[in-house]
C-alpha cells in the first residue's frame, strides 16, 4: 500500500519550546492530510485537517494558535506544537488519502506516530 | 462521535480464525466500512475495506450482512503478531477532505 512518513518518531523538548512534526506520502500525492493525538490508553481523536495551499480546519477543542499547521505541498504537511508544555506530551499521528486505490472506495493510510514528550 | 459498536476485547487462540465483528446500523449509502489496526505505540495499519460485498485480501476477509447493517472481520490464521486493536469505522469513500473517525475498537488478544 502507499506510504506515509513522519519525522521525527519520537522528540523530547524542553516546556516552553516549539516543535515541528512532518507528515510526507511518500508515493502518492494528497491534497488533504488529517493530524491526531492519542493520550495513553485512548482512541485516536481528530485535531485537524490539513488542506494544500489553505488554511487547516481545526477541530472544536483544539487550539489553532497552538498547533500550527502548514500544508505547503501536495506531499507535505507540518505541525508545529508552539510554547510546549507537558499536557501537550503525546502521540501525534498523521494521515492521508489515497485516491488512487483500485476497486471503489480510497483508502486512508497513517504515519507511524510521533512521540513527544515535554519535560 | 463514533457510528459503529464493537466488543471491547476478544480472545483467539494462535492458528485460530479470529471474528471480530462490528455494528453500524446507521450506516449511509455512499459509506464504505474500512478495518485498521494499532499494534502498540505504531500508528493504525489499513487492513480491508467494502462497500457491499464480502473482500477479501493477504490480510484479512470482510464480510458485509445484506442489510449492511454489521459487517465481520476474518483473520483465518491469528498469530500472536496480530494482537493489537481493531478499529471497524464507516466512512463516505469518495470525500477527499473526510477524516476517518475511531471509536474505542476491540482489543484482540492471541495467545499460544
């Protein structure tokens, strides 16, 4: 299947700092990539969607200030946690559509994670 | 929030056929019923997705009701590696700009 990537896998930052995750389709290109976060033991829960070349739409609860999000290329989204802070400790998952999948129906395919942990 | 009801866990014993099956009685016309994983600390791993039809794929089988009202997924084979959580989501196909939406999942556990 399509690949998505994310860098790092895991960081650790000091509070107050920002830090930037990459979400990259490796082989496919997608106009729309959508960011999760998953606290220990919990389903995974939409933050946002990012959109090429627009702004994000964010999720009610989730501030837009703080988790920046930049879609600048069709195979490309960032999400920088600005002014961290050990709530924001978690695993931030991305993902992306394929449009290409045979058969009906495009297929969705995730990153392996990000952890960040906020000291 | 979530459209679909799974059990919270199940049990399979290694070399066993593994069912784990998902409710989604307000499923829509134009929503395929999609089946990821997580395996711990990894993101979710895309196994089989349908519309009406049963699938079925290297990984796994699907098999939708007629009514399209719950849908099972098959592991004929279960080994220990496919322990983790199973997400069962509907989701509208052909909307580039729809997220996928999880719920709690079943936890399958498979033991030697």
């Amino acid at each position: 299947g399509a690949v998505v990537s994310q860098h790092p896998s895991w960081v650790i930052c000091k509070s107050g700092t920002s830090v930037k995750i990459e979400c990259r389709s490796l082989d496919f290109q997608a106009t729309t990539m959508f960011w999760y976060r998953q606290f220990p033991k919990q389903s995974l829960m939409l933050m946002a969607t990012s959109n090429e070349g627009s702004k994000a739409t964010y999720e009610q609860g989730v501030e837009k200030d703080k988790f920046l999000i930049n879609h600048a290329s069709l195979t490309l989204s960032t999400l920088t946690v600005t002014s961290a802070h050990p709530e924001d400790s978690s695993f931030y998952i991305c993902s992306a559509r394929d449009i290409r999948a045979p058969g009906g129906g495009n297929t969705i395919y995730f990153g392996e994670g990000s952890w960040l942990t906020v000291v | 929030d979530a459209k679909t009801t799974q059990p919270p866990s199940m049990d399979c014993a290694e070399g066993r056929a593994a069912n784990l099956p998902c409710n989604h009685s307000t499923i829509s016309g134009n929503e395929y019923v999609y089946w990821y994983r997580q395996i711990h600390s990894q993101g979710p791993q895309y196994i089989i997705h349908g519309l009406k039809n049963n699938e079925t794929n290297e990984m796994a089988s699907l098999i939708i009701t007629e009514d399209r009202k719950s849908s099972t997924l098959i592991l004929p084979h279960a080994t220990l590696r496919d322990t983790a959580v199973y997400y069962c989501i509907v989701s509208p196909s052909n909307q580039a700009g729809t997220a996928l939406i999880f719920g709690k999942g079943t936890t399958l556990s498979v033991s030697s």
